[in-house]
C-alpha cells in the first residue's frame, strides 16, 4: 500500500500476516480423519450403550467423553477448545442446564463473554470489522458530518459485539486517516511536504490543538476522535458482549431476583437506547461543541473505494466469520423473542435449547473447525486466541 497522506494504514496487530501465506501444522485431510474417527467412536459407545441398563443421559456423556477423549489425543482439536464441547452438548442433548454444567468452573455468564471474544478475535485477525466501517462509510458519504455520523454508527455496531476498548483501536487509524485527508485539502494547508509532516504528527499521537492551525479542521478533528469514544461506550450497551457491567448486571439478576435476562431481552432495551444516544451524541459533538464549518472533503470517495479496494473481495475466513456471526446473532435474538410470545413458547418448547451461552461457545468451538483458507488451516487457531487481547 502506498505511503501518501491520508492513506489508511490496516491495523492487524498481532494478525500482520497472510493467512493464505502460512502453512499448516498438519496436513487437512489427516485432521478431517480424527475428527470423524472421534465422531463415529462417539456414536459406537451411544449405540452399545442402548442395550446396557444406563440412562439417556449417561448414554450421552459417555458419548461426548469419547469424542473428547479421541480429540485430545490426536489434537484434532486444539485442547482447550475440546474441552468446552460440555457446556454446548450437555444442554442441548441431556437434562443438564448451562448452569448445572458450567457450575465447578464458572458462572455461565463469564463462558457467553468468552465465546464473544472469541468471535471478536476472528472478526479482527481476517478485517472484517475494517470491511463494516468502510463500507457505511461509503454508504453516509464524504461530508465532515456524515463522516462523523458514519464512524459513529461502525464504532457503535462493533461495539455492540467487541470490547469497548478494543473497538476504539480499531477505528482511531480510520478517523485518524481521514483526519488527515481533511488537512491536506483545508484552505489552509501549507505546502505538500507541511501536510504530510503534520500528517505524520497526526497519526503519530501529538495533540491535535498543537499540530492543527486551522480553527475549523481542528474543531473537526477533535470532535471526530471524540466521536470514537462515545460511540464505543454508547455501542457497549447494545448487547450483553459489549461491556462487562452488562454480564455482571444480568448475573446480579439471576442469583439474587432469580429472573433471566437474555440476550434478545437485553437487546429490545438496548439497542433503542444505543440508536438514540448516538443521534443525540451526534448532534451535540457536531451542532453545539464543536461547530465547525468544512465542506465535503476532497478526495474522500476515492479515499475509501480505494481502502475497499485494496481489501479486495472477501476472503474464505472472512465470509467463514461474517456466516457464523449472522448465525450466533440469529440464534441469540429469535429464540428469545418467540419463547416470549405464549403460545409460540409453549408449542415450541425446544427453544429454551439456545441458551446464550450455548450459542456463544458453539460458535466460538465452530469457528476452530470450520477452515479459513484453501491450505486448510481453520478460521480460529489456538495461536491466534491465546496470544490476542480484546480487552
């Protein structure tokens, strides 16, 4: 990528590579022959067990020891990931709830954040979190203001889903760059080699007061990284993931009112208060603290289509992310709504099955099978979530 000005700069962090560049540990085919030899082992002790004088359930577990049995041995799996296939298969295939089974390690609502981390994680290492803020980017255009709006709105969605903090460094280096496009083509700008020094200073860390001489650009800019911040705290209010307190405040719930708050009730609160806040935070950033007046920046459209460009069509491990997000957020809000309709609830009692934390880790564990490139390493390796923070 090229290092003119306002060039947004990816920021992989500790994912600064090619997936389709690296090689795999072992070869696919191999690693596909455990996972089905601990699959079909698995079913041949559920099946002799049928004749045996044990229950349902113990048929069951002693199933799902088997598989995790084969798994951790020839690692078709990574070790810990086989060992949170309980907390998805208990309380979908036996009388056990997430609570009863999660009970000697943890209270449910600490595996439903790390499931959500861990598809946080995935959304960064293939950028698929950089695709969604370019994109409505695009789609709210190239006025300072829109500009705003847009990060305001990508920062807020993400958020939803990732951790306040780590949504902040993702979306500075975007409103950095376009921070600096705007100073380039202010009416103040000095010569070509002054904008990219200020440039520089910009993405560098200096204060914008101290590196900005233009009264407008500077309000702009400043509003424009106050815009991150807000959005990302108003975001972390959407769902259960996006901030810590909302876990800890639905844990409280349970244990000490014994009433349930799951996601899609969280969200039908939420998310409502998320949409008004960012109009409201918006208008008061760009109407009343910050009044600045720019026109629409030059070279913005180009700017993002080329961004969108260079990250060129969705990659295998991206598309493999986007699809089980969509599921695990599908399986979070619709159970939940029509379990709450009455007679919807009572004619379909199995929905009760997808627990949030259930989905959370089953789509966590998936994103470990599922792979990412054609060289047959997975969307998710261990690597990858072991040595990444979203905190």
């Amino acid at each position: 990528m090229s290092e003119r000005p306002g060039k947004i700069v990816p920021e992989q962090g500790e994912f600064d590579y090619e997936p389709d560049d690296r090689e795999p540990a072992r070869p696919a085919a191999k690693t596909w022959l455990f996972r089905g030899l601990g699959l079909l082992l698995a079913f041949l002790v559920w099946f002799l067990l049928g004749g045996a004088d044990v229950s349902a359930d113990a048929r069951v577990v002693g199933a799902v020891a088997t598989l995790m049995a084969v798994w951790w041995m020839t690692e078709a799996v990574p070790l810990s990931i086989t060992s949170l296939l309980p907390i998805v298969l208990f309380p979908v295939l036996t009388a056990l709830t997430v609570a009863e089974t999660t009970a000697p390690y943890a209270n449910p609502i600490v595996f439903l954040f790390l499931g959500g981390f861990l598809i946080a994680i995935a959304m960064q290492k293939w950028n698929l979190h950089r695709r969604i803020a370019l994109l409505t980017l695009r789609r709210v255009g190239t006025h300072p203001r829109q500009i705003i709006l847009g990060l305001m709105i990508s920062t807020a969605f993400l958020s939803m889903w990732v951790s306040n903090t780590a949504t902040t460094l993702m979306m500075l280096p975007i409103g950095l760059s376009v921070l600096t496009l705007v100073v380039e083509n202010s009416r103040n700008a000095g010569t070509r080699a002054e904008t990219e020094a200020m440039g520089e200073d910009i993405r560098g860390g200096k204060a914008i007061s101290d590196v900005i001489d233009d009264r407008d650009v500077r309000l702009f800019g400043v509003a424009l990284v106050l815009a991150i911040a807000w959005a990302a705290t108003i975001g972390g209010l959407g769902t259960l993931l996006g901030s810590p307190p909302n876990a800890i405040v639905a844990g409280y719930i349970s244990d000490e009112l014994d009433r349930t708050v799951g996601f899609a009730q969280w969200m039908m609160l939420g998310v409502p208060i998320v949409v008004v806040f960012i109009g409201l935070a918006w208008l008061l950033i760009t109407r009343v603290i910050f009044r600045f007046n720019l026109a629409e920046v030059p070279g913005g459209k180009e700017l993002i289509n080329e961004e969108i460009a260079a990250l060129g069509p969705m990659s295998k491990g991206e598309r493999t992310v986007l699809a089980v997000f969509v599921i695990a957020a599908f399986f979070w809000i619709v159970p939940g709504l029509l379990s709450g309709i009455g007679t919807i609830g009572e004619q379909l009692p199995w929905l009760d099955l997808f627990d949030d934390t259930v989905v959370a880790i089953g789509a966590g564990v998936l994103l470990f099978l599922l792979p990412g490139d054609k060289q047959g390493n997975m969307t998710l390796e261990w690597k990858d979530a072991d040595r990444k923070s979203v905190v």
